[in-house]
C-alpha cells in the first residue's frame, strides 16, 4: 500500500508537472513574451528619451555657448559704447568750454561797440553842436559880411563921386 500512495502521489507530481507545463508555463511564456515586448518598447522609448534627452543637452550647451558669445558681444559693445560716450562726453565739454570762451570774447567785444558806438555818438554831438557853432559863426559873419557890403555899397557912389571930384580937381 505503500507503493500506491507513492505511485498516485509520483502521477499526481507528473500530472501537476503537465498541467504546469503546458497551462501555466505557457501563459508564463506568454507573459514573458508580453513582457520581452514591451521591454523592447520600452527600451525603444527609453532609447528616443535618452536620445532626445542627449539632444536637448547638446542644444542647451549650445545655447549657453551662443549665450556666452552673445554676453562678450555685449560686454564688448558696451564698453565701446562706455568708452565713445567718454571721449562724446569730452567733446561736449571742449564744445562748451569753447562757447562759453566764445560767448566771454563776444560779450567783451558787444561791449567795446557800444563804447565806440557811445564815443561816436557823443563826439558825433560833439561835432553837430561844434558844426552848429561854426555854421551860426559863419551865418553872422556872412551876415556881418552883407551888412559891410551894403555900407561899401551905400558908400561906393559917394566915394564914386568924391574920386570923380577928386579927378576933377587935378
């Protein structure tokens, strides 16, 4: 008796052993094969990841180069524009020096005008009161002048007269 239940339980071990094999080992098999699949989507997700991953990388180290390149740009242009506007700013104060000497220089001479302007209008009324002087001076002496005129006159027909008398008696 012993045997059989050995027996039965070496058929039941072989039974089980089928079952196994051809039921649940094939669906292992499947599950596997589900699974090798999907792994090998998965390692091809994985793989266009890591790909574009790598991508995104190389693009973001070549930005930051752009980046970098673009900042020395800047640096550049800004000290160029830093240094421009120094040498403008100098400019700008030679400029305004040299019209604030311009504007002194101009100033003095406005002013040096209207003196000589001033000097020539007061020697101008100078010269209209002397010419005015002169010319009641020459007025009263032509004056004076018709007035003797008119006595040799009056006087020349006498004395026209006298010399004829005169003549007479010679």
């Amino acid at each position: 008796m012993k045997t059989i239940y050995i027996w039965i339980t070496i058929f039941l071990i072989i039974v089980a052993g089928f079952y196994y094999y051809f039921t649940i080992d094939s669906q292992r098999v499947t599950a596997m094969t589900e699974l090798g699949e999907k792994d090998v989507e998965l390692k091809d997700d994985y793989n266009s990841t890591v790909s574009r991953y790598h991508d995104f990388d190389l693009r973001l180290i070549g930005h930051g180069k752009h980046l970098q390149t673009m900042q020395k740009t800047l640096d550049d242009h800004q000290k160029a524009y830093s240094e421009k506007m120094d040498s403008i700013n100098m400019v700008f104060e030679e400029v305004k020096y040299l019209i604030e000497d311009l504007e002194s220089r101009f100033t003095k001479k406005i002013n040096r005008v209207s003196d000589d302007v001033r000097n020539l209008t007061d020697s101008f009324e100078s010269f209209k009161r002397s010419s005015k002087r002169d010319m009641r001076d020459v007025e009263n002496n032509i004056s004076s002048l018709q007035d003797e005129l008119k006595e040799v006159t009056d006087i020349l027909p006498i004395i026209k007269q006298k010399l004829k008398l005169d003549k007479e008696k010679d």
